[in-house]
C-alpha cells in the first residue's frame, strides 16, 4: 500500500455537508456523470492550450440542459440556464485532470416581483457574471436586458443599463451572450459578428466602450459568434466563439482580449474533435496556473433517448492556458544538525538528489534505505508517481520510487518508527517509507514537495492508518530541483487504481545509482 489521499466519497460527503440552509425551491443532486472522449489525448496542447480532462453530464431527472453561461467563485461553478434556472456545479479534479462533478445545486431565476419565470422567452437566460462588489449580472437573451441581483437566487434589485448601447441595432434571438467581470467594470458581447457594428462593450466606472471582436479564423469561415466571456482581475478577458454547420457540427475558439492589444487566439476546436454547443466560459486562478472551463448547450436533451451523430450534450470540458513562467521548485530542508545523519546521492537520469538519512533519530527506517543502496538494489528501479495536489505553494505533492516490489529486490519488512516517536514530520522535502500495515515497509519510498503533514502518526485517531502514519527517515538538502521535473512529468490516465489512477508517471525517471555523498563524483 502507498500513500494515500481522501478518496473521491470523502470530497462528496464534505461538499454535500456545505449545503446547509438551501431556499426552498433548491435541490440539491448528484448528477449521473459519463467520462467524455472528445477525440482529444490527455494533456494534448491544443494552441495555447493544454487539455485537462472532459466529462458528461446527465439530464437526469432535473433535466438539466440548456446552459449557457458559467462563472467560477469561491469552489464551485455558477451557471445559468436558457430555462430560466440557476445551477452551482463542483468538480471532481486528480492531478490537475477534470474527472468528475462531485454535487450540483438548481432553482428557479425570479423575475421583479420575487416570481419564477414561466415564459420562455422571458426566462432565457443566457449569461452570467460576478463583479468584484458581490454583485451578479445576469443577461437574458430573447427580452433582451441584464439583471442585477445582489444574490442571484433572490429577486433582481435593479437592471444593468450601462450595456444597453450594444443592444441599440440587436433583434430577435440576438441579444447578449457573453458577461463577465473584473476589477472596476464588466465586458459583454452579442450573438453576432460583422464589420458593420460592433459586437462588444467594454464598461469602466460609468464610460462604455464599443468595439468590433472579429471571430479568428478557423471558426470565422463557419460562422462563429462570442457565446460567452470570463475575466482576470485586472481585465484580461477571454472570449469563447462557438459555431454550428449541420454538414460538420461544432466548433469553439477561445481569445484573448486585453485593454490596447490585439486580439489574441488562444486555441480553434473542431472536428474531428467531438464537440458539443457550447455557450458557457469559466476562469478559475488556481496556485499560480490559469485553467478555462467550457460547458456546452443541451437544448433538446436528446442524446439520452437517441445518440445517432448530431443529439446534444451536457459537456464540460477542462484547458489549462500555457504559461513560460512554471513556479520555482521548493526550497531544500533545513536539517537540524544536532542530530546523527549520513549523507545520500540519489542519481537519476534527470540529475542527482543529495539526501540526509536521520540515523540517529530514525535508526531503523535510515539502516533500511543504506542497506538498499549498498547491496544496489536501487539501481536501475524507477520513480514512478507523482502525486500533485491543487494548492499552494506549488508544487505541491510526492514523488514516489524505488523496487515496486520486486521480488528479487525487496527484503523483509522492517520495524515501523512512527513521526510520533522519531519527532519527524512530513515537511517539504521529506523522505518516508511506502508501507501497507506497521512493518511492511521495504523498498518503496516517497519525497515530499512542501508539507504533507497529514501523513504524520496521529496516536489519538480510531483509525489505524492515521494513528500508525508513514515514518519519515530523512530530507532532501539538494536536488529539490530534480524533484520538482520528476513531479511535474505527466501522468498515465489509464495506471492506478482508485485515487491514484492517473498519478503513475506515462514516463518513469530511472534511478541509476544510490551512494553515500563521500563517494559522488
């Protein structure tokens, strides 16, 4: 057994436990959910783009379809439908990767009057948007006007004018279909393009500036018009094109608009790849990397009785957005040196790991790891696993290694010396044992990048896992940079079970020689 992480239950319970005090006309589901193939490998760059996992969603029996904008806040997506509802979505991610919805929430829009929206074409909703006061705007397409609400679930307080210069030549079924926010002001833009008006409002304070968003070509030629916007802080916008031909389906574009420059285009989707209508765009920031999120338009919720070629679905689909900066690699250990410590090369293909083994504080576990580098049992074994959580300081997680046990490798098991004896802990840096029950341990270990201190012994708890936890025997002093490559390689989607399938690296780091530092070049 390896470590582990809370397994994808334990995330559902704690965000079923979030939803306390719904109004009354919500439901709170777990929506039945498909793994999507969109003709699309993992981790593919597409453009500026790099793919990070798709899904369907089922209209179960909220018949949920129709969404047409989607705005990330504070964990959880928010969304509007052209059924005249409000949604709130939580994803599921591994490793960065989108593998599922952990719970959704649904309920009417009101109209002025605290009523719900009967009529279609009064109900149509067709964006969302969040400003930076706590405020929502949402557009309604068909009558065409923005609401302000103070929370979206509740009545409209008032409605947004400032966009209404984009709406002067707009007609039928061609109203605002793109909304999002930022520091002190919102963008929207119309179902339209053309150089004979413009199809976008830039507002700031009080001022509203028009101007023309051409579709980038590989979707202009298909007749791509914006469907939806979201935003940075400090007005980076990011614009989503989609477009429909019944000879070829669909196809998205995603821009880049910022204040003074050119448009920028980010990434064409189109067939072969299998895509969907999409109409809804989402930005989430998370630990220094920026990811958009893209949902698709299920008008007719017709896949789930016909899945000939051409029936709508409910998809949602996950792009990291390409960054030349990557985070620095963590800062080596700090090893207290009172304390007996033999010093370790690591060599790997990718460069060498110095390690300081706590012989003295971790007899046991330290002699163990010696043992294997001096009958070379390490030689020629692989790190395996990374292991990446989604939170800061990145990188974040382990790396794991060593003789997977090979019989021809590994030796007995040794006595467990839990963090709780040895004063240990799993901080940045960390060397500790991959164990199955006390006594287990042999020749498989991990390395933490920044704190993991979850794995400690925790003697109080009723679970044996966590009372035990992993033994920690030493701390990387150098090479934390290696560490941090190793980590970042990507991960198989198809290795691991359970929680750990897609952490087992598609390309395993070989691990030519284990010494002691007395004998390193």
């Amino acid at each position: 057994m390896t470590h582990r992480t809370p397994p994808s239950g334990f995330l559902v319970a704690l965000v079923a436990a979030l939803f306390v005090a719904l109004p009354a006309s919500a439901q709170e589901f777990f929506p039945l959910t498909n793994p999507a193939d969109p003709g699309i490998q993992d981790e593919e760059e597409i453009g500026e783009l790099i793919f990070r996992g798709a899904l369907e969603i089922e209209p179960d029996e909220q018949e949920i379809g129709g969404i047409s904008g989607l705005e990330w806040h504070e964990g959880k997506f928010h969304a509007v439908s052209d059924d005249g509802r409000w949604l709130t979505i939580v994803p599921d991610d591994i490793n960065r990767r989108l593998v599922d919805v952990a719970a959704m929430e649904i309920g009417p829009l009101l109209d002025t009057d605290g009523d719900e929206m009967k009529d279609k074409a009064r109900a149509d909703a067709e964006a969302i948007a969040r400003l930076p006061s706590g405020e929502w705007l949402i557009a309604f397409e068909r009558e065409q006007r923005i609401w302000r609400y103070s929370d979206y679930r509740a009545a409209p307080i008032a409605t947004e004018d400032r966009a209404a210069i984009l709406l002067e030549q707009a007609s039928g079924n061609n109203g605002i279909e793109a909304l999002a926010g930022f520091e002190d002001g919102f963008l929207a833009c119309g179902e339209w393009v053309g150089s004979d008006r413009p199809n976008c409002v830039r507002v700031t304070g009080s001022s509203a500036s028009l101007f023309h968003l051409p579709a980038p070509e590989g979707i202009a030629e298909a007749g791509g018009v914006p469907t939806d916007a979201a935003c940075k802080a400090d007005g980076t916008c990011y614009v989503l094109f989609r477009s429909y031909r019944p000879e070829e389906g669909n196809r998205a574009a995603i821009v880049e608009v910022a204040d003074g420059v050119p448009p920028k285009t980010l990434a064409v989707l189109r067939p072969p790849m299998k895509l969907d209508n999409f109409e809804g765009l989402a930005l989430r920031e998370q630990s220094g990397k920026t990811y958009l999120y893209l949902v698709s338009d299920d008008n007719f919720r017709n896949c789930a009785e016909d899945d000939a070629p051409g029936c709508q679905r409910t998809l949602l689909m996950k792009f990291e957005v390409k960054s030349d900066a990557p985070p620095p690699p963590p800062a080596a250990a700090t090893v207290a040196d009172d304390y007996e410590t033999t010093l370790v090369v690591i060599e790997t293909e990718l460069g060498d790991i110095t390690v300081a083994l706590e012989t003295e504080r971790a007899p046991i576990t330290a002699a163990n790891f010696l043992r294997y580098a001096a009958e070379d049992r390490f030689d020629g074994t692989v790190f395996y696993r990374s292991m990446k959580l989604d939170r800061d300081p990145q990188p974040n997680g382990l790396i794991q290694g060593g003789t997977q046990q090979d019989p021809d490798r590994i030796l007995p098991g040794i006595e467990h010396e839990p963090t709780s004896e040895t004063g240990l802990s799993h901080t940045n840096g960390a060397l500790s044992m991959a164990m199955g029950d006390p006594g287990t341990a042999n020749g498989d270990f991990s390395i933490m990048l920044q704190d993991q201190t979850g794995l400690d012994a925790r003697p109080d708890s009723d679970n044996p896992m966590w009372r035990n936890g992993y033994a920690v025997f030493g701390y990387v002093v150098d090479g934390m940079d290696v560490v941090a490559q190793i980590h970042a390689r990507p991960g198989d989607p198809d290795k691991g079970e359970g929680v750990m399938q897609g952490q087992m690296l598609a390309d395993p780091v070989t691990i030519i020689d284990v010494r002691p530092a007395e004998q390193a070049d």
